[in-house]
C-alpha cells in the first residue's frame, strides 16, 4: 500500500512540474517525406508504412 502511495505521489508531482514549465515539453517533430501535409487517407482502413 505504501508503495502504490508513493508512486501515485511522485507521478502527482512529475504532472506538476510538466504542467508548471509547458515550454520544456514541446519539441519540433518532422515528419518524413513520405508523409505530408498534402497526404490523403482512406478513413477506418489500416495503412502499412515501411521504411
């Protein structure tokens, strides 16, 4: 029981600082060229990438 308090506070207070300082968990994703803006997609159809 102890333990499962402890974790539960600790995750508590990772949450926090995360929500605290936003700009320390953005980063800048780019996809690959294969995938881009311009992408069309059929809806609720499972798609395979290979790379």
């Amino acid at each position: 029981m102890r333990f499962c308090r402890t974790v539960f506070i600790s995750l508590l207070m990772i949450g926090g600082s995360v929500a605290a300082f936003p700009e320390t968990v953005q980063t800048n994703v780019q996809l690959p060229g294969l995938v881009s803006d311009g992408m069309v997609l059929q809806r609720h159809t499972e798609i395979n990438i290979w790379g």
